[in-house]
C-alpha cells in the first residue's frame, strides 16, 4: 500500500516530464556534467541549503545553486520564527522567495522545518498545554497548507531533533509541556495539511548505530504500528573529520528501510580543525564519497543534501568555534577535493578505472627528532583514467597497522611521535575510484631520545555517566621531564563498541579505537611539572560500564 495519494495537479507533471525524457536526447551523462545530472541518471536528488540574502544578491550563489542540485532546502527561512514570528502573523516572503527560485530552477524543495526548539520564537515557548498543542497544529496547518498545491514542495521535515545524544526523548519546552505526544500530533497535522507531501523526522548524530539512532528507529516503528503517518527518516550527517567516519553508516540506512520509510541525508557537511591544508581536504573528499556510496547502496535513500555548498556561507564557522571549511565549494566558489568526490561517486558506473596506482617507493626520513620526521618517496603513477588522488602512510604494527597520515604529495611531514622510538612504516597510493595499489617496502627510522631527559604523562577521570555514554575530564597532561615541551600528543584506547561524540581543549583524531589527542595553539607549552587538561564525551552501548585506558603522552 502506497501512503501516497497523487493529486491531478502532480499527475500531470509527472506525465509532463515522462513526455521530456521521451523527447530529449538521452545517453550516458557527460562525465563533465553537474552533479544533478549524474544524481538523476542514478534515481536520487543531490540537494543543497539555500541562505536567502546570497541568493537574492549573488548571481554566482544563483547560478550554482541553479545547475549543480535538484533538490533544496531552506537553511532558515522556513523555520518558525521566520514563518510565525508573533502568534498568528504568517510571513512566507523568505521561503517563497526559495520556492519560487526552485521552480524555476525545476528543483524540489525539502520543507524544514515544522517542530523544533531552536528558532521558534519566545511566545510559543510559554503557552499553557492545551495553547500550545492548538498552537502547534495551526502553525502546521498553516505553514504546510501554504504550499499543499505547489508540486514544487514535495516533503517537510515534521519534527527535528526530539531525542538527546543518549537516546531519551529531548526534554525541550515541547516534550515538558505536552509529552511524547506532541510528536504523533504533528505527523497527523502535516498529513491533513498535505496529503501528499512525505513526512520526515530529522536527526544529527544518527550516521551510525548507535543509542540515538536505535532511539528513532524504535519510535519511528512504533509510531507506524500505530497508524502514524511517518514517511521518512533524515539523518542530518554534521561529520567531522577529526572523529572518524561513521563505518555502519550503510548499515543503518539499511536497518530504517526495512521499517518501510524512505531514508535521505538532509544536511551533509564535513568540517575540519581549520586551516584546511591538502591532506585534511583528502580526508574530507573520503567521508562525501562515503555518503554519496553509502545513500547509492541503498534502493530506499532517495537521496543527499548539502547544508549549504560554498564555504562562504556556512553555519560551521559560527557554530563550531576553530573548525571550518566543510563544504564543497570554497569561498570563491572553487570547486574542492570533496565536490570531485560526489561528482564522482554520483557519477560512478559511467567511468570505470579497475586499475590500481603503481607502488609508491620506500619511505626515507629526513630531519628526524624526539617526536617529529619527513618522509619522501617516489611518487606512483596511475593510468586507470580516475588519477592519482593520495597516499596513505602506515606504521607496521603488526595485526592492526597505524595509519600516521595522509598526503597529496609524495611527502609527509610527521609529529607526535614518540621519542627514542624506532618506526617502521610504508605508503599505499589511492586513486580517485578507490583503487588502492600495493605497500611500498618499508623505511625505519630512530627518533631521538628529547632535550633534557623531556616526558609527559597522561591521566584521565570519568566525571558523569549515563547509560549509554559518558564524560571524560580532566584528563591530565603533566610535563614529567627536567626542560619545557612545546607539544604533547596523549593516546588512548576507547573500549570496543564505544565512540568519541565530542571534545574541548586539544584536537582528538580516532583510528579504530585508538584515540590520539594533539594540544591546541593555546595549551601545548609546559613547564617541567606543569600540567594542562583536556576533556571528551563517549557514547556507548547501554549499560557497557568499561572506559578507556592505556593512556600515554609523549
Ligand atoms: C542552522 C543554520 O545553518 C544556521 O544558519 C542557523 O543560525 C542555525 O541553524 N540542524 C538543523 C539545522 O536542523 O536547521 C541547523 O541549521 C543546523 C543543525
């Protein structure tokens, strides 16, 4: 059973648009061509979030929002407080402004979004229950009856962020005023409003499995038993390179769609510890094809969109203090790494290069010191057609070897390292499809034994926990050394199935389970016996009571 019905208007339109198909040219799309086209060849939307003043005033914003996507989102425009920002006073100028540019563009528009407690004005916030409910329904009714005959709107997300990190429903002024059945309300509004348009919960932090994600699916599946008209699931995918991609990302999409629902990414962005250099834009480049891969694999995922697209105008910056350049233009609109890597990805199957770069020759090291070295090699070739696109540089460890860095160029320069500590390492070439060619043959070098005798320990306290995660602070950098040290890299090992959410005061990279944190700008300078903190945030498997260990510092 469909839980769509069509109205004539969409009907037609579709039929419109079967009869185009049949009268323009078709073929193979160009491997040049924008990312729409590649997206629509492969039945999925590549979409963006559109802020209102750059496109009213910036006609290369315009024109790239207008050829690269099919599908839109309102960054801000459609939120409460620009839709109803006194009680009954509707403003559509922002969000028709959008939708209008949409129709003209042939897009899609994503509504975002009906019920959320940010951006939702303050006169909501203190009405009474029953007020409230009403008021909640009208705004629906309201907002999504605007646009019921534009074909243009095609879905809303209902309700955004409703749980907390740990899975429990969020106590916002929604769920403390009306309870859980403030949520079900608003689906049932939405699909009296609209009966078409498809229904969705929105979400960050739920790429993986994890307590938040299981939260939703375990909602979203009995709001359905119950007959409540959930259409779809949006998994926001806010990622940061410095806390590890999301690996059960597919595997999650995949666990929603059998509930039923269509599943979608609603805000991809991939942000970094700023300045962006070479090999952060690789790593990024890595997570966008993994999404793009990951949305391609499964039938249900209808398709991604970006928050935003040029780095001249994105949330990150503002939001997330010292991080940044997380899209896929940057601020001249240039495209980056990470648009090559939708493009594509979306693109795949139409260019295909099954040939792997040749072996990168043996690492040498130069200017080596307690904690720091280069390495050059001999570049690799690749003749596949995709093009060589980076190296990665590995220390031999055995049954899991470390992954020291990447690199765009045929050199790295390494630090962290630990002193009078001999390295054996290797490089592997990559290639813009993937392929990856042999291990070079190994290169070893000594690091030397520090100035004075330096060393720093490491300790760290759990200071909360909940069920299902918990809060590391302090953890303690002591220099234990006789001279001063002008950086420390602590390394710690999370407990199997535990995954780092957040962290402040030093910059925390995950490889597996392997924690390796870097002082920042500001805390990197000790004494001899001084000390300095830092802290982080860990989510878990409910109830797994163990906590990292094997701290060490160097
Ligand atoms: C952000 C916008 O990008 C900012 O411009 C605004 O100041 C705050 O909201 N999750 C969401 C989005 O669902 O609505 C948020 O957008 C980003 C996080």
């Amino acid at each position: 059973m469909s839980v769509h019905s069509s109205s004539p208007v969409r009907v037609l339109l579709a039929l419109a648009g079967m009869l185009a198909a049949f009268l323009l040219p078709t073929g193979p799309a160009h491997a040049s061509a924008p990312l729409r086209t590649h997206a629509a060849a492969k039945g999925k939307f590549i979409g963006a979030a559109l802020a209102t003043s750059p496109l009213a005033n910036e006609t290369a914003y315009r024109n790239l929002a207008a050829t690269e996507f099919s599908q839109v989102t309102a960054e801000n425009a459609m939120k409460w407080d620009s839709t109803e920002p006194s009680q009954g006073q509707f403003n559509f100028s922002g969000a028709d402004a959008i939708v209008n540019f949409a129709t003209q563009n042939n897009q899609q528009v994503h509504g975002h979004t009906l019920v959320w407690h940010n951006q939702t004005p303050g006169w909501v916030q203190g009405l009474s229950a029953t007020a409230m409910r009403s008021a909640m329904q009208n705004h629906i009714s309201q907002v999504v009856g605007h646009y019921a005959s534009n074909p243009t709107v095609v879905s809303w997300d209902v309700v955004n962020e409703v749980f907390d990190d740990s899975g429990n429903l969020r106590t916002s002024f929604w769920y403390n005023t009306l309870g859980q059945s403030y949520i079900a309300d608003a689906f049932r509004a939405a699909r009296a409003a609209d009966p078409d348009a498809r229904l969705c919960i929105n979400d960050y932090n739920t790429e993986g499995i994890n307590a938040k994600s299981t939260a939703i699916y375990n909602l979203v599946s009995s709001l359905r038993q119950q007959g409540v008209p959930v259409d779809c699931v949006g998994f926001q995918t806010h990622l940061a390179i410095q806390y590890g991609f999301p690996n059960d990302f597919q595997q999650n999409l995949q666990r929603f769609a059998a509930l039923g629902v269509q599943v979608r990414i609603t805000e991809l962005d991939v942000r970094m510890v700023m300045p962006r250099d070479a090999t952060k834009d690789a790593t990024q480049a890595t997570y966008y094809r993994n999404v793009v891969n990951a949305c391609l694999a499964v039938t249900a995922c209808a398709g991604v969109t970006i928050w935003g697209f040029t780095d001249k105008y994105s949330w990150v910056p503002d939001t997330f203090s010292g991080q940044g350049a997380a899209l896929i233009y940057d601020e001249n609109y240039q495209q980056k790494p990470s648009y090559t890597a939708v493009h594509d990805a979306l693109a795949g199957g139409t260019t295909t290069d099954p040939t792997p770069p040749t072996t990168p020759g043996t690492p040498s090291a130069g200017n080596v010191t307690s904690n720091s070295a280069s390495l050059t090699w001999t570049a690799s070739t690749d003749s596949g057609g995709s093009g060589l696109a980076g190296y990665d540089v590995y220390r031999e460890q055995g049954a899991t070897d470390q992954l020291l860095g990447q690199s765009t160029a045929n050199s790295i320069s390494l630090t962290g390292l630990s002193p009078s500590t001999q390295y054996q390492v290797y490089v592997r070439a990559r290639d813009g499809a993937g392929n990856v060619s042999a291990n070079s043959a190994l290169g070893t070098f000594t690091t030397t034994a520090g100035p004075g005798g330096g060393g720093c320990t490491a300790a760290g306290t759990v200071q909360t926990q909940w069920a299902t995660g918990y809060v590391v602070q302090p953890v303690t950098v002591t220099n234990t050394g006789t001279s001063a040290i002008t950086g420390w890299t602590v390394t710690f090992t999370l407990p199997a199935g535990h995954t780092l959410t957040g962290s402040w005061n030093a910059t925390l990279t995950v490889s597996g389970q392997t924690v390796t944190a870097k002082n920042l700008a500001y805390n990197g300078n000790l004494a001899p016996n001084a000390s300095t903190t830092f802290g982080y945030q860990v989510s878990r498997p409910s109830g797994n009571t163990q906590t990292p260990s094997g701290y060490t510092c160097a």
